[in-house]
C-alpha cells in the first residue's frame, strides 16, 4: 500500500503478526526506535509493536504479509 501521511499524522500502537516492510518515499517518520528519511527501508519483524509518527508528513510504500493488529500502549 502507498500510505500518505499529513503533518503531525500519528498511527497508533499496533503490533506485527507478520513481517512488515516500509520504504519511505518522500518526508520522514519517527517511531520509538528512530528517526527515518527518504530513502530508509524499515524491516519490522513478527512479534514486533510500535507506534509511528510523522512530524513533517511523509509518503511511504508498507509491504505485510499479514495484517497489523491494533493494541493499546
């Protein structure tokens, strides 16, 4: 999927089932493990969790191989 983020854009806590792949097109994004610009590859592998936000905006492609399950912090 592309996923088009708008300033200040947050996705909540979730957690990974399955793999997840995100490379970051244009903008950036922050997550609590780091900051990532144009042109990062994130891997986040199964068993994984986070929350994700985008300061400036940011344009990404997100490859899973199983759906995002939503979960509270």
């Amino acid at each position: 999927a592309f996923l088009r983020y708008a300033a200040g854009a947050e996705v909540p806590h979730h957690r990974h089932p399955g793999y997840e792949h995100i490379f970051v097109l244009e903008g950036s994004q922050r997550d609590a493990r780091g900051f990532y610009a144009r042109g990062s590859c994130l891997v986040s592998p199964p068993g994984s969790s986070h929350s994700v936000t985008s300061d400036e905006g940011c344009l990404v492609l997100a490859i899973w191989n199983q759906p995002v399950v939503m979960t509270p912090e």
